[in-house]
C-alpha cells in the first residue's frame, strides 16, 4: 500500500494523538460551603478546649484531635470521589 506524503493529503486534522482540553473539576458549592463551616468550628472549638480545660498537656493533646478530626472531615466533605 502506498502512503500518500504530507503535501498529497487533503486539508483536515494532522495525524496523531489529538489532545484533550484540560478541565479542572469543579466542586459543588454546597460542599465547599459546609467544610468551610465546618473548619471554623473546628478552630473555635479548638480554642475554647484551650481556654477552658486546666491541665496544659491535656488540652493540647485534645486540640490537636479535635482540630485533626474537624479538617479531615472537612476536607472528604469538600472533596467529592471519583468513581
């Protein structure tokens, strides 16, 4: 079979992989308003354990989970899956 050079063939798209626009996803305004929400009261709540509870060690220890527990729901709530 004869292939025909680049100059023989008609006008049309050039041969090869045609590349796909890049999109970025966007998130569903009501999850990224609630995890916004939701981290705020997370550094609230955060700061009032601070405050509030006697004993040093114990309320860093108990900020840090509070704060590590808000975020990490806050972001799977953003966050939509994939699949």
């Amino acid at each position: 079979m004869k292939t025909r050079l680049l100059e023989e063939r008609g006008p049309g798209p050039a041969p090869g992989p045609q590349p796909h626009p890049v999109t970025v996803p966007r998130l569903p305004v009501a999850n990224a308003v609630a995890a916004v929400v939701i981290a705020v009261t997370v550094l609230l709540g955060a700061i009032a354990v601070l405050l509030l509870m006697p004993g040093h060690l114990e309320a860093l220890g108990t900020t840090v989970t509070l704060a590590a527990s808000g975020f990490t729901l806050a972001a799977r709530i953003a966050v939509p899956r994939s699949g």
